[in-house]
C-alpha cells in the first residue's frame, strides 16, 4: 500500500475529531459536503480579522489586500484546472449557479422550439432543471442519454443522439451517486466534432483528481467550493474565452459594468461580466487556501490512497448479506451507494447516526437515476483523503449491528 501519512492529514481537520452520541465521528458524507482543514478556517478567520474590506471598488490598502484575496483565487483555481486564462474563471456560488447562468446566458437566446438539450439519466438535478426552465420557455426539449446497470453511461447511444437538434451537450464528469468517472475526453471530441459545446459539472471530479480543462477538451466546466474544502457559497465555472464574450450577463448591478447610462449600459469584460455585486471575499480567501492544500499533497497520493479506500470499502460491503451495490464502473471515485434488503435507507442512516456515522441517505438529487433503478433512496458512503481503514472497519461493524436491529 501507498505509504500516505493520514493521522497527519487528520490533525488539519478540526471537525473530524469531534464526537456524536457519545461516539467517535465517522464521517462518510463527503460527496454532500467536505470538511475544512484549519488553513482554509483560517484563511476566512483572518479575512474578517485584517483584511474586511470590498473588492475592487477601493484604493485603500485594505480594500487591496480584500482584492488580492479574492483575485488570487482566481488565480489559482485557473492553474488548479488549467485554465488558458484566469479571465475564464467566473468566481460564483457554486454548481448550481453555474448551470442556470449557462442555461441563461448561453442556451435561452439561441434555443428556438425544435432544438434539445442533451444529459444522461445519471445527472444531478442541477444538470437537468435549468436545461428545462429554459426549455420550457423556448418550445426546445431536454433528452437523457442512457445508462446500464453498472451505473456506465452507454457512450454510443450518447453519440447516437448528439444530432443536429442539440444545440448543448452536457454530461457530470464523476456521479455524485454512484462514483462513475465519465469519459469526458471522448465526449469532448465528439461534441466538438458537430460543433455542440459540452457542459461539465464537475462537482464530485475536483476534489479526487487533478482536472485540465484544456485536456479534456469540453467548453463549460463548472465546480463547487464547498465539496473542495472550501467554505460553502463558493464555487466556480471555466468556460470558453470566445464563449464568454459572446454571452450576455445573467445577473446586472455593480460590478461588471464599464458605463451605466440611461441610453444604454456597457459590460465590464468577462469574467466580471459575470460576477455582479459584492462576492463572497472571505469564502473565496478560503478557497485560495484549499488549492494550496491541495497541492501540499497532490492528487498522486490523494488519488492513490482514495482508490485503496474504495477497493477495501467496496470489498467489505460485498460481504454483506442482502447488501445491493449501486454503480460498479469501471472508474470511480470513492462514491458508493447500497440498499440492504429489508432494510429502508433512512432507517439505516439513522440507526448509523447513533453510532457516529454519518452517511446520506435518500435520492441524492438524482430523480431519473432512481427511477432508473427503480427504488426511492439508496444509501451513500462517500470517502475523502482523510478518512481511514479504520473508519472503514467501524462502519461495517455498525452496518452489520444496525441491519440486524431493522430485520
Ligand atoms: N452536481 C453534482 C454532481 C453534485 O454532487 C452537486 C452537489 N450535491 C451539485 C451539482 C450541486 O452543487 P451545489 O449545490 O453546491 O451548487
């Protein structure tokens, strides 16, 4: 095994050494939201502390130093997923603010009644509501490709409907409910060759693996902070210079303009275009330390150590009698996601509540890839750098104490 010091890893995390129910934490719900370390808790302590100010709008030094912050995480995320430019890196709220500016900005001015959309049934709701509130307004529809029962997307059916009709394309990088990486490069291509910009939600990629946007090849590419150890409200979305200068504004107010007048307004470039009103400063002076912790380990050992924890996760709960495994690709991420049968998932997660696990339980906003499989909730274990075999160990045990409580 790779030799990676997780108890050292451990100590940055305040909250993981706190109890619940009188019982050590054991925290597997890591895909709904990331722990802080203590940089990035930090970071936002010592913003408010010295560096409160707003941005942009001050020549003082603090409202510098506020600018700094929040400009040099721009700066960063753009090496963090190699970005051509900082300039197309919209600094926002997160995935869900991402999508609905695309769907906005980009798709409902050139959506007319005939065209599509294009997901899969595997998407979070964020990657399907917008494209049908814009849909719904512009007479165009939202289509689903596929999945098998491994929880794979079938890639030919996917190619099979990008037809002329679909004016966008959007797939999520890694499933927030089953772990399935997509292969983003050969939709990427795909897309471009028919000339249809692909949108990526990368939620649940970025905080398991280093991302180039440039080497995937898609045109949209949209991140949440906060399942990045980030503070929640933040976020962010890569997209294409040329695209970004073609889009009108979602949002207006200060900010992202160059010259307001009553015979007409003209934007500020992208990507303060972008990014009206005052921003979340000191949540965004937290994610320029969570790429700098990031990168104080890099993904080799990240990815390595999470990938040990998800064989021996993945293997232990086969042992399970009655256990269902939702999502068996290939590639994953450390998501897994069961039922046990006789057992209702809720019931599950709060019986493992008492014995201080916390997992999520329910439709992890993924209404078509329930139907798809046609139950109403699964339970999901999702893991971090951060969690241990121990961990691993302890859940099975208390998995196995409260299924036999519910049969
Ligand atoms: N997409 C995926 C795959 C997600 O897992 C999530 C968060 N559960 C989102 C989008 C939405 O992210 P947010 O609510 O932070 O905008």
């Amino acid at each position: 095994p790779t030799v990676f010091d997780v108890q050292r890893v451990r100590a940055d995390f305040p909250l993981l050494s706190r109890t619940v129910h009188d019982k050590p934490l054991i925290y597997f719900d890591n895909a709904n939201t990331s722990q802080k370390p203590l940089s990035v808790i930090e970071a936002v302590d010592q913003h408010y502390r010295l560096r409160n100010a707003n941005v942009s709008r001050s020549v003082h030094l603090v409202g510098e130093e506020a600018t700094a912050a929040y400009e040099g995480a721009r700066d960063k995320l753009a090496r963090f997923i190699n970005a051509t430019s900082r300039n197309e890196v919209i600094l926002n709220s997160g995935t869900t603010q991402a999508m609905n500016m695309i769907a906005y900005s980009y798709a409902l001015p050139r959506l007319k009644e005939g065209d599509s959309i294009l997901t899969t049934v595997m998407e979070h709701h964020a990657n399907i509501v917008p494209w049908q509130l814009v849909a719904g307004r512009t007479g165009a529809t939202v289509k689903a490709a596929p999945i098998d029962e491994r929880g794979e997307l079938i890639l030919e059916k996917y190619f099979e409907m990008l037809t002329p009709d679909v004016k966008l394309a959007c797939v999520t990088h890694v499933s927030n409910v089953l772990g399935t990486v997509n292969p983003v490069r050969e939709i990427a291509r795909e897309c471009r060759r028919r000339g249809i910009p692909l949108v990526v939600d990368g939620s649940q990629a970025v905080p398991h693996r280093p991302v180039d946007v440039q080497a995937l090849g898609c045109d949209f590419y949209a991140f949440t902070g906060h399942k990045m150890l980030s503070p929640t409200g933040t976020g962010g979305l890569w997209a294409r210079k040329e695209l970004l200068e073609e889009m009108p504004p979602f949002f207006g107010g200060g900010e992202m303009i160059r010259e307001v007048s009553f015979s007409g307004t003209t934007f500020a470039a992208p990507p303060h275009k972008f990014e009206a009103g005052t921003p979340n400063i000191a949540g965004f002076a937290g994610v320029g330390a969570a790429v700098d912790y990031y990168d104080s380990l890099g993904f080799d050992a990240i990815h390595a150590w999470e990938q040990q924890l998800l064989a021996y996760l993945t293997e232990r709960l086969r042992d399970i009698p009655g256990l269902r495994l939702f999502g068996e690709a290939k590639e994953k991420e450390p998501v897994v996601s069961f039922l046990i049968e006789g057992a209702q998932a809720t019931d599950l997660a709060t019986l493992l509540d008492l014995q201080g696990v916390a997992v999520r339980s329910g439709h992890h906003c993924a209404h078509p890839l329930m139907q798809f499989y046609k139950v109403p909730a699964t339970l999901r274990a999702s893991l971090a750098f951060y969690n241990t075999r121990e961990e691993v160990d302890a859940f099975i045990t208390a998995l196995l104490k409260v299924r036999k409580l519910l049969m």
